[in-house]
C-alpha cells in the first residue's frame, strides 16, 4: 500500500491505542498465571496478535472475543500456571523483536528443545546475545546458520539460578526475558550489566513482575537486578495504559501545522520513558499542555500555537543546540528527527547505536531519506545531527532557508520509519507530498494509523 501525504491542518479529538510493551507483557504473564486473565484495552496491532499466537504453544488459552481489530477491546486468557510446558510447535514471531527476546528466554527454563523465528525483518535481527546469556545460565542454544548471529534460533533447556553478565547497549528486551523466566527458577537470578541502556523498559518490567508477587531489585545505575524465583502467579485484570510510542506521531504532525487537537487517555503512570518526548519538545518551543488528571494532552502548531507562529527553534538551549540522548527511548528517533527537521538550529540525537538494531537500521534510513527531502542531516555510528530550519521566521513570515521538499520514501517495513514520513508530509508547503511505500507496515504498532489520522483531517490518500 502507498500512502500519500501532504499539507493539512489537524483538529479534533484523538484517541491512541494501548501500549504495545504493556500489552506482550500482559499476555506472556497471564499465560504463566493460574487462573483466567483478563487485558483490556490492549493494543490489537501485529506484534501483539502473534503474541495471542504464541502463547497457546505453551498450553495457555486466548479468547480475544472479536476485538481483534478493536481498540479498546478485551482479551481474555486461560492461563497455564502449573501446566505451563515447552513450546510444543516452532515460535514464529513474525516482526516482534519483543515476543523473540521475552519468550526465548521463557522457553529456555524447560527441558528440551525450543525453535524460533520469524519474518525476513526479524531474521536479520541479533540474537548473539541471547546465545550468550542463555548459555551462561546453562541452556544449550545456537543460531542454525554457521557463521551468522541471527534467527532462526534453537534454545536447549533449562536454565539453572544464577548470574549473567551480559552488555546492556545492545537490547533490554532480552533482559526483561530474564527477568520474566526467573519467575520460574527456584531461586535467584543476578543479572549484571555492563552498560545499561533502554532503561524504563527494565523498569516496566520490575513494575509487572512485582504486580505478580515477585520480589526485584535493581540497583539505581541498573548495573545489578536481582529477581527471586519461583514466584506462582494469580489471574490478574489490568487495563493496558496508552502507547507512548504512538503518541509520539500525532504530537509531531500537530506541530508541524496549523493545527490543534487533543489526545486523549494519555498515560502518566511513569512506566514509558517514551513520554520523555514532551520535555524535548517544548525545549524546541513547541506548544503542548499535558492534563495529568484528565489523561489528555492538547497540541497546537503553526498559527494556532499561543505565540500565533509555532515556530520550533534550539535558540532557548544550551548552546544553542539541543541534544537528545535518545538511549532511555530509542523507539522515538524517528519522531524526534522529524520534528527537528523543521526546528531552526541544531538537534544533536545521541547514544543511539541500539537504534540501528531495531526494523531497520533507523540512523541510516532517517538520514537517507531526510536527506533525499532537503535536510540537512549528518550521522555517525551512535548518533544524528539535523541541522534544521523552521518553516517561518521569528515574525511569522516565511523562511528562506527551508528546504524541504516532496519525495517517495521507502519504509522497509518499519513502521516507525513509515508514521514519521507521513507526519512530515502534513508540514510541507502547498504542492508538495511525501509518497510512503508499504505503508500498511504501521499496523505492527499502531493498526488503524492513517484511519485515525484521518479522523482529525490529516488527509492521507492511498494512491
């Protein structure tokens, strides 16, 4: 599917669905719980579906009573507590890197072999790592290609109490599947980390397994994180709070515009660190006015910002120059680079080399295709810098020095790659359009994006 995007204005009301770490977490606990589970509000997107798929391999049972599709919908599972087992078929997890590194490790504490793989993207992710980790604790587990460090995986179990060392730059999603598989070890797992990024997912993860009775500690540098097992979970209902990840988009297309709109049920529990967004925005100047109590945020860009320009601008940074160290919320670098694209001044994005193991290597295709649209980016191995330039100067009037232009971009089945693209398309002056190709992509996180979109006048076009 090929997306078109172009100048609009944004107004109304919007609703984002539920997160999607919250939503995998949510499942792959009540699978291990004794009892029925119920998860509402969870996210129906891609990921989260092959989730629903994955999890009866283990002897859990999933209803999603027609919500599959549904925002706002309630999943209801079975879950296999005591008679939880081994995979009893290949885990294919199709584009979740999340469902791969949380459930490997899950698979990991039974005895005897356990398969994973996934689509052409996930296929080209790392899992040395996890090889790494695992065996340290035990398993027996290999990649299936001489030479290569990617799925499909094979993982011999189990794994015993212990400690891992492992690097924590390189994902903390492997770690947060240690973290879960400890519930089932009788005793207590040390992991220790080298370096530590991605950190709020680690603490999302403690706040979870602590929900579930589980006793964690994590130090305060996330160097050290202990979590004691066995810990045998009840049925649970939780409602899953809003993704951040996808609150990120409607938030930049409302500043890139003339626009102003309100998102609604916006999560302020602390447990995403991808709400660090907001705070990075407003020190570009942007107009943004998050209501905790009332769970929405309000946007308003262009002229409809209370300074009558919306203009985004480092000037107010130190230096003059906004850096962004990306490492906590790697997922928003797509939005962040977007908008900096249309800030005047210098954004420096940094400590963001994980960003390049995710869909895509996402430094390199945010470069490549800012670039193709009249930005000025430079990138490094761990790093961006966008030397941007906002559509109109302090007084109001149009500026010179502002590029970018239309184009056809390729989303390589990223759909973070795929939202921000669109989003940018909606800043672009009369005439101009950014052409998403595979733009059905979104799906794998936020399903329904360019309907919703629509909702509040953005004017996307299949073409």
């Amino acid at each position: 599917m090929k997306i078109r995007a172009q100048k609009s204005n944004l107004s109304g009301h919007l609703q984002v669905p539920g997160s999607k770490s919250h939503t995998i977490r949510a499942l792959l606990l009540a699978a291990l719980a004794e009892g029925t589970s119920y998860v509402r509000n969870p996210l129906p997107s891609e990921d989260c579906l092959n989730t629903s798929k994955a999890i009866p391999l283990m002897g859990a049972k999933v209803d999603l009573g027609g919500t599959d599709k549904k925002i706002g919908g309630c999943w209801t599972v079975q879950g296999a507590g005591k008679n939880i087992h081994l995979p009893e078929n290949v885990v294919d997890v199709g584009d979740s890197g999340s469902l791969l590194y949380f459930l490997s490790s899950i698979a990991a504490t039974f005895e005897g072999w356990s398969i994973f793989t996934g689509d052409e993207l996930i296929r080209r992710r790392p899992v040395h790592h996890v090889v790494d980790a695992l065996n340290q604790l035990g398993a027996e587990c290999h990649v299936s290609q001489p030479g290569k460090t990617v799925c499909p995986l094979l993982i011999k179990g189990p794994i015993q109490p212990g400690t891992v060392t492992t690097a924590g730059e390189v994902s903390s999603q492997y770690i947060s599947g240690m973290m879960m598989a400890a519930l089932r070890l009788n005793g207590t797992l040390n992991i220790e980390l080298t370096n530590p990024k991605e950190t709020p997912y680690l603490t999302m993860t403690q706040k979870w397994l602590e929900s579930v009775g589980a006793k964690v500690e994590i130090s305060e540098d996330f160097k050290h994180i202990k979590v004691h097992g066995p810990v045998q979970i009840k049925a649970f209902d939780r409602t899953v709070p809003s993704d951040w990840e996808g609150v990120a988009f409607p938030l930049i297309a409302a500043l890139l515009s003339d626009s102003e709109i309100t998102i609604d049920g916006i999560d302020g529990s602390g447990t995403q660190g991808d709400e660090e967004i907001v705070n990075v925005l407003k020190k570009l100047g942007a107009d943004i006015e998050w209501d905790k109590e009332a769970e929405t945020i309000t946007v308003r860009g262009g002229k409809n910002a209370k300074n009558g320009t919306g203009r985004l601008s480092t000037e107010s940074c130190e230096n003059g120059e906004l850096n962004v160290v990306i490492s906590g919320y790697p997922d928003a670098i797509c939005a962040v680079a977007v908008a900096a694209a249309f800030a005047e001044g210098t954004t420096v994005i940094e400590d963001a080399a994980v960003c390049r193991r995710k869909e895509t290597d996402r430094i390199k295709v945010m470069t490549e295709f800012l670039t193709k649209l009249g930005a000025e980016v430079e990138e490094g191995e761990d790093f961006m810098i966008i030397h941007g330039h906002s559509p109109v100067l302090a007084d109001g009037s149009g500026n010179p020095a502002f590029k970018l232009h239309g184009g056809e971009i390729e989303s390589y089945g990223d759909h973070r790659i795929a939202m921000s693209f669109a989003c940018l398309g909606l800043g672009l002056k009369d005439g101009e359009s950014v052409v998403i190709n595979d733009a059905e992509c979104c799906a794998v996180s936020f399903p329904g994006f360019f309907d919703a979109m629509n909702g509040i006048n953005a004017g996307f076009k299949e073409v």
